[in-house]
C-alpha cells in the first residue's frame, strides 16, 4: 500500500539534516490526503494550516525527536479547537478547549498533528462508521472497513497518508486494526502512557481500562514515537539467551481463517530462522481471557455508554450491542437455551458468559483475572513473549462489525492483565483460503465465511504479547518479524 513511502524515522533524520524541509514534508501529506480522501474518508477533522505554521518554525539543526513527522490523532483526543463527538450527533458542537497531553508531548518533540481520524460510533464497535464523519473504507477493498476503534488512524497509515497515528485500545482496538490493515500497531502497558488524555467512554470502569498507543508502517517507528514521549524500549540484554515464545494459532470462539493459522505458523519460522526458540500451546487460555474481558466490560450492562447518547440515537449495530448487554442475568440462561437450540452457538455462549454485575457479583470476575495473571506470570518464567492471531479474520465487510465482536477475541488477553501487546504484517491472504470453514447455521460463523470469500490479497498479522520485558520485547519481536519477512522477500 505505501511501503515505498518515507517513515517516520527518516523524516526526521532528513529534516534534522536539512536535506528536506518541514513544509515540505507537510505539503506531500497535503496532497496524499486529498488524493485519497474521497476514498477513504478517514482523516475527518484537518489542522493543516495551524500545522504550516508549526512546520515553519522548525529548522535544520533541530533536535526534535519527531520533527516534521506529520501524525493523525484518534478523535477521542482533545486537541485545542477541535472537536470531539464520539461520532455521536448530539456532540458535534464539543468543542476542545485545550489538547489532551499526549498530544502536547508529542508536538513538543516536533510532530505536526495535522487532524484528527475517525471512529466508530461511541468507539463502541470494530467498524468505523457514524453518522457525525461517515464510513471509513479499507484502502484495498471499498466493500470492507478498517476495523476500529482506531480505524482511521490505520487506514491513514495503510493508505501512506501519515507515517504515524495515535489510538487507544480497550479491546483490541489499535492491533485489530493494524492487522486488518497490513501495519503495525502497539498497546503499551497503562503505566507507560496511561489514556494519553483520551475522552473516557467508560468512567465507571476501573477493572480494565482503555489504554493510549501508536500505529505505523515499521516497528522502528514505534520505537521512536515512544522515545518522543519519554518512554525507553531498548530490549534487556538476555547475556546470549535466545528469545523463548509461546505460541498459539486458535482465536478463540470463532475458528481462525486458514490464512491467519498460516500466519502465525509463518511468524514463528521467521522467529525460529532468527534464533528464537518456540514452544506450542493451548491456545484456551486465550478464548477463557477474552469471555472474561467481555464479561467485565459487560458488567454495567452498557451504562456508560449509554449516557453518551443524551438526545441522539444510537446506529443500528451500537443499539444492538447495548441491547444485548442490558439483558438482566436473570433472563440469560433462557436466552442462552434459546439461541443454542437455534443453532446459534456463539451467541449462547456470550449471553451466559457476559451481562450486568455489580457489587458482589464481580468478585469472582476478579478473583478469575487474578488467577490468569497468575498463570501469565508463570509463562514469563520460562517465556519472553507470546505470538498468537490478533484476529479470526482479515478485514470485515462493512455491516458486519456486530456480529462478529468475538473475531478480535485473541486481543483480549492483554487487555484483561494489562500486557505490552502489537500487531505485525505477515502475510496476506491466498485465494484457496478463500474457502475452507465448515457448514454451519451459527449466524457468526456463516458471518465469517462471507468474510473469506473476497479476501484474497488483504494483510494478515500476528499479535505479540510481552511475557517478560513489556514493551521493549513486543518490538523487538516484532522487528525480527518484519526483519525477516524483508529478508526472505530479496
């Protein structure tokens, strides 16, 4: 898509140099932007000329860690004069009366913050679409998304309109993305840059929280955005010790697409072929981590999502996951018999494993989280790292985000335990993998099959969770990743 494309990196290499001009820089984003706006529709609110006016005061010489580096902000941060609606129509006149810190920590390094990108509707869903911005296309497939919440962020990426975008990620919504879109992305842990000063969707949530990252096209590039804001990821010295992974290819409820098994399979010869040792597991612990993230974000029963919508209505797909989460816990066992006898299966099994807790109810949730971080602590003993799917599928057709919520369940391990985690490109999809999933009358499953059909050529990427190390191990995975991906391609 744009691998041709400068990075990040050498940006601000050729600026510092002075073999290449900040306005420069920032008129060839200018012209990338509008060539493929009408397209993508994923840069919704653009800065570009309060961003001229920074690229002129920056200098050769200059020691900014991101100088001239034009960067894209996820809607939900505040940045002053902008505005933030969530996508939510009652909310188009918030206005940001100051820029949220993140942001400010990274025009201090140099970057020009030329926007804010799109999202979805109360970032409520992996599809990008509202009716405050519109929909946002996939910049390979018009008939598919980007995935979300930071959606946008990664088209823009993808579509090599910005070499560097903000997001936040509660539920995989910075590496679902990245994967759907052929980049890279990392969700650092929360004590690294905490929500980064994002509008908080969910107040009430304090079990597990959204936390603030970064999307780009090279791994290094994510070093150095973290770097720019004060975060040292150099790898720890391992005194000769070789990378140890733990590896998995299931995805949870929903049966991986032939080419995300390959994928991960793919990344571990990578990994292997560079010295890393690798070690296959179970991959239930995984399924087991993300019904009881779902249950946790669940517990309110959508409260705090609902209160958004004070005068709007909520899109069709955002109402109907609220809905289901209202259903009280006393009518779910019922339901659940229900949908089961239907035939559809996933559907069962959500109603039983989620809805409203509160007070009491929650403690075996918790109880259940501790004994996972537990269990992921004792896998550190032996392991630096895990790679697994980021996701069931590659990219979804538009319309089709809400029913198939459980495809991003492999993220949701490291959200539950607060773990380092990224997504990395492996591969794409090849046409006899277009095909291939079992006959069923589960909804979700003949979901995912129209989703193989017609993906030939989308990216696939693999998840890297840090064990041991956090963020430093996830990008030094994932650079050998990518590293040898270049490697064998010559």
């Amino acid at each position: 898509m744009a691998g041709d494309l400068p990075s990040a990196a050498h940006i601000a290499e050729a600026v510092a140099a002075g073999s290449l001009r900040a306005d420069a820089v920032l008129a060839a984003h200018v012209a990338r932007w509008q060539s493929t706006h009408a397209r993508l529709n994923a840069l919704v609110q653009t800065r570009h000329e309060a961003a001229a006016l920074e690229a002129g005061r920056i200098h050769a010489g200059s020691a900014a860690v991101l100088a001239g580096v034009p960067v894209s902000v996820k809607e939900c941060f505040p940045v002053s004069g902008m505005l933030t609606t969530l996508g939510i129509e009652s909310r188009r006149q918030c206005r940001d009366a100051s820029s949220a810190a993140l942001v400010e920590r990274l025009q201090a390094a140099g970057a020009l913050v030329v926007g804010k990108d799109n999202v979805p509707q109360a970032m409520y869903l992996h599809e990008t679409d509202n009716p405050v911005w519109g929909r946002t296309n996939h910049p390979l497939a018009t008939d598919r998304g980007p995935g979300g919440s930071s959606g946008g962020a990664a088209a823009l990426v993808a579509a090599g309109v910005v070499p560097l975008a903000v997001g936040t990620d509660l539920a995989g919504s910075i590496r679902q993305p990245a994967h759907a879109c052929g980049i890279v992305g990392i969700m650092p842990r929360s004590a690294v840059l905490g929500e980064g000063g994002a509008f908080d969707t969910v107040p009430h949530l304090t079990a597990v929280r959204p936390r603030a990252g970064f999307l780009a096209r090279h791994v290094d590039d994510l070093r150095l955005a973290l770097g720019a804001v004060g975060v040292d990821s150099k790898p720890a010295d391992r005194r000769g010790r070789p990378l140890r992974i733990a590896w998995w290819d299931d995805a949870g409820p929903l049966d991986p697409s032939p080419a995300v098994r390959r994928a991960v399979r793919d990344a571990m010869a990578r990994l292997r072929a560079a010295g890393a040792v690798g070690e296959q597991f179970d991959g239930a612990f995984g399924r087991d981590a993300a019904w009881l993230h779902l249950a946790l974000l669940s517990a309110d029963g959508g409260a705090d999502i609902r209160q958004l919508f004070a005068g709007s209505t909520p899109i069709k797909p955002v109402a109907r996951l609220l809905g289901l989460a209202g259903v009280p816990r006393c009518l779910r066992p019922w339901l659940a018999g229900a949908a089961q006898l239907a035939g559809r299966r996933i559907e069962a099994e959500a109603l039983r494993q989620t809805g409203p807790r509160q007070g009491a109810a929650l403690a075996p949730l918790l109880a259940a989280r501790d004994r996972m971080a537990a269990h992921a602590a004792a896998m550190g003993e032996h392991h630096d790292a895990i790679v697994c799917p980021v996701s069931a599928l590659p990219a979804l057709r538009h319309g089709t985000a809400a029913t198939l919520i459980v495809a991003a369940a492999p993220c949701l391990l490291a959200n539950l335990l607060d773990l380092a985690a990224g997504s990395v490109p492996v591969t794409q999809v090849l046409p006899h993998e277009e095909i291939g999933r079992r006959n069923s009358r589960d909804p979700v499953v003949r979901a995912a099959s129209e989703t193989d059909r017609g993906s030939a050529g989308l990216p696939v990427g693999v998840q890297v969770i840090a064990l041991r190390g956090g963020e430093a191990t996830v990008l030094e995975v994932m650079r050998l990743i990518q590293q040898e991906a270049g490697a064998s391609s010559r």
